[in-house]
C-alpha cells in the first residue's frame, strides 16, 4: 500500500483504486469517469457543484463524472480523466474544426483502430489526420512520434517524398510485391 494513502488496497494489489487507475492508460481512465458518471447519474440528478463544506476530508467533486474523487486525482477543478477529456475536446474544436462526437464517428467507422496498420490505441489517442494545405481530416491514425503510422508512416512518405506522398507509397507496394533485388537483369 501506497504511503499515506488512506483508501484500502484492491484485493491482490498494493495499490488502491485511485492509485491503480492512474497507472492504467487514459482511455481507460475515461472509461472509468464514464462508469462513475452512469452510476452517478442513476442515482441522482446532475449536479455541477458541490458545496467545499460537504467534501468529504482528501476528496473533491468532479463535476464531469458526478463524483467524490482523491485530491491527488484531481486536475484543477476535476479529475485527471474528465480534465484530458476537456483538453481533447478544445483541441479537436480548435485545430481540426471537429466535435468529439465527430472524432467519435471517425474512430467506430474506422472500427476503432488506426485506419494503416489497424491496431486499436493503447496508451494514447489516435491522431487526427489531417491535410497540412488544406486542414481537410482524413482520419485517424497511430500517434506515437517515433513508430506511430501518423509520424513514422504518412509523416514520412510526406516530407521526405520528392514527388508526393502517393507516389511514395506506390512505389512502396511495388517494392514490396516485386523487390529489385529478385528482378531480373
């Protein structure tokens, strides 16, 4: 058990609930927020605010889970989950011009998952992938800077391409399905 800490391990763990969840990754924290909210929601009306004096002691209300949560869970006024929501939601509004349900529309029809190498995220977000002329999206791909398929794959075939991303590319599956190395002289 965490030092100080003053919630009750999981069964099995040497961590509490809160400290467990801020291990996991984001989306699962979020998931978490959204099954605090729905159990919330069932049981009482929403309810912005909650008074400072009916806190109980170490904890705080979140307005966007409708929940009691630790202190050291908490990002300002809310919990980490619901602050990263927020901060997903104005990034989105403001430098692609999408809303979250349009990013989530995206991620469904693209089964959940990068639309190029088709693994679903799993520490962080897909990245919204977007024309860099025109700021059109084009979907949503891997977000990792060094082996993500929106930096290392497309990112790539962009900038580094004297003729174009999609000549780039053709050339790839050419090389890929006949290698010049096994053509002959």
């Amino acid at each position: 058990m965490r030092a100080n800490c003053p919630y009750e391990p999981l069964a099995g763990k040497r961590k509490c609930y809160w400290h467990w969840l801020m291990g996991e990754p984001m989306p699962a924290q979020i998931r978490s927020a959204g099954e605090r909210r729905t159990a919330t929601l069932s049981v009482i009306a929403w309810t912005a605010r909650v008074p400072k004096r009916d806190w109980p002691s170490g904890e705080r209300w979140c307005a966007g889970c409708q929940a009691f949560v630790p202190l050291f869970y908490c990002s300002g006024s809310v919990c980490k989950a619901c602050a990263s929501e927020r901060r997903h939601a104005k990034l989105l509004r403001e430098k692609f011009g999408i809303t979250p349900e349009e990013y989530q529309r995206i991620l469904e029809l693209q089964g959940g998952v990068c639309f190029i190498c088709r693994r679903a995220p799993v520490r962080k977000r897909l990245a919204v992938d977007h024309d860099h002329d025109s700021g059109a999206v084009r979907g949503l791909l891997c977000a990792d800077n060094e082996r993500g398929c929106n930096h290392a794959v497309l990112g790539s075939l962009e900038h580094n391409s004297v003729d174009g991303a999609l000549r780039a590319a053709n050339r790839l599956v050419d090389y890929l399905d006949y290698p010049p190395a096994q053509r002959p002289r």
